[in-house]
C-alpha cells in the first residue's frame, strides 16, 4: 500500500525491519515529467510505498537499480535515457556501464536519479547456557565492535560486557525471535539444549547460523535433529564446529573465528573452515534475486506499463 508521506512510508518499513531504498531525481535534462526532488522509496520486495519518479517509464528500471542497491548495501547514481526506439538502440551501443540505461519512450530526456539504500543493523543473536563464558563475553564485545546489534538469550548471563538486548526468560521461545536474513546467530549451549535449541530455530533463515561444538557432538546434534524430521536444507546450513581456521587457541580468538566467518559468509567469500584441508566456497547470499539489465527496457507510452522490448 502506498503511504501518503515520506515520513509514514519510512517509519512502516523500519518498525518492520526492512531495508529499503529512496530514489531521488537529482538533475533533469530535455523532456521529463519528473522533476528535480522527486523522490520514490522502494521496499525490499520491489513495491513502490511512496511516491512518484513522474511515470512508470523510469520507475520500473529504477526499481530494479534500487533491489541491486539493497542487496550489494551500495548507492547508485543512475542516468536514465528517455528517448525514441532508434536513439535508445544508438546509446545502448555506446553505454558506459551499468549505470546509464534507456528505456523506449517519447520523452527524449534524461534524468540523473540517485538511489540510496537504507538498511536495519544487522543483529547478533548469542544463545548461553548460563554461567561464565568467556567465549559469549567475546562474542559481545566484537559484534558490538563490528556494529551488529548484539541480542544475547541466556537464562544465567555472566556478563561483563553490555549486549544491545538481554533475554534472561528460562523458558524464552526462541521461535518468536524476529531473526531476518541479514542476522547471525551462533549457539553456545554446550550440548544440554543444543538439538532443542536448533530445532526451535529451524523455521528461521538466518545468513550464519553456527553451533560451538566438537566434531563427535556436532555429527551427533545434526544426526538427531534429521531425526526430528528437520529439513536438510536447514541442518547443511548450520555451521558447526563453528568459525574459520585461524589457529584460534584463546576464548576472544575463537570468537574471532566465528564471527569471522560470519562476515564472509554474508559477503559470498570464500574461507577456509575449521578442520577443512581446502578453501571450500560459501555461497554469496540472495536476500535480492532483482537484477539490472541495460538492455530490453522499453515503456508502452499507449498503456503506461514498462516492458520487454522484443
């Protein structure tokens, strides 16, 4: 539903924690209806919630530059050609790159639009066992450092270090977490809730999901949550033992490790795993499947849709 205000459109898509992307027209030359200060804000899912670019023929491109913008967390200044079928075909054979398109209209004018993604922080979720751990300890201290919003789950926190949120409940039902696709969570249950706990959590889609195990219990936890009937899909995506080989020996360098291959794992790079003799490649996360293309986009001026030139 499109909101009334840039204000109302906002404040939907942050209570909800969605990224998003606000596209401005910045500079207009020639014959545009949009003008300068347009805006449009595009959600994570490529619904316009707000406001206009002055017409479909550079909207629906733009949504697609601003699903780009969201997934690779960078702004775009895009330049838009509005021109004739024969000008559009002359500049897609000299385009510079990425950021200049053309879309079949009759307009004949170009408008600069500068995109801009707004982002949730990423959260890290640490479930504890209770009692003195140094390696949660780490965990807070360098997730805060490298700027998640760390949420600690644990129902005896011994803890020097402050989290973002606190979740003492002893019975807490991890299923309600809010986990997205942007969050991390690595479980520190050392073995008493450790099947429990991931069981809870299979509904979720988290980018890292890692277990601090040793190698017998973790072929172990895995064996008994297929048991349970949890998907393997889910079960191949649990990273466990948990972190990258660094030659980690200390509680702060084994949080190192695993908080270091939570990055790499949201940024689709490859690492060497612990105990792996060979890098094996992760696979860059798909929060955004929309892609750009610099070719086909034309807009049919007779019924106001944008479409595939043929």
């Amino acid at each position: 539903m499109v909101s009334k205000s840039l204000g109302e459109a906002v404040s939907k898509l942050e209570a909800q924690r969605r990224p998003y992307a606000v596209a401005t027209v910045v500079r207009v030359s020639g014959s545009s209806l949009g003008k300068p200060g347009f805006k449009m804000v595009v959600s994570d899912d490529g619904e316009i919630v707000y406001g206009t670019l002055g017409g479909v023929c550079p909207e629906g491109p733009i949504i697609a530059v601003a699903l780009e913008s969201i997934r690779e967390e960078e702004p775009r200044l895009v330049k838009v050609h509005l021109e004739s079928t024969e000008e559009a075909v002359k500049g897609l054979a000299t385009a510079a790159g990425r950021d200049e398109i053309f879309v079949e209209t009759f307009c004949g004018g170009t408008m600069e639009i500068f995109v801009d993604p707004v982002l949730p922080p990423r959260r890290l979720y640490i479930i504890g066992q209770g009692g003195k751990d140094d390696v949660e300890e780490a965990l807070v201290r360098i997730g805060k450092t490298l700027e998640f919003e760390v949420w600690v789950i644990d129902p005896m926190p011994m803890l020097e270090a402050e989290p973002d949120k606190l979740i003492t409940e002893l019975d807490f039902d991890l299923s309600k977490l809010e986990i997205s696709q942007r969050d991390c969570v690595v479980v520190l249950t050392k073995g008493e809730r450790d099947v429990e706990v991931l069981e809870a959590l299979s509904g979720k889609r988290p980018a890292y999901l890692a277990l601090m195990a040793s190698r017998k219990r973790a072929a172990r936890n895995l064996e008994l949550l297929r048991e349970r009937g949890v998907s393997e899909e889910f079960v191949a995506k649990i990273s466990t033992p948990a972190g990258i080989e660094i030659g980690a020996k200390t509680p702060p360098e084994i949080a190192l490790s695993i908080l270091a291959e939570a990055v790499a794992r949201i940024r689709g790079v490859a690492v060497v795993r612990k105990g792996e003799a060979q890098i094996q490649q992760s696979t860059p996360r798909r929060e955004f499947e929309t892609t750009v293309t610099q070719t086909g986009l034309s807009c049919d001026t007779q019924t106001g849709r944008a479409g595939d030139k043929k």
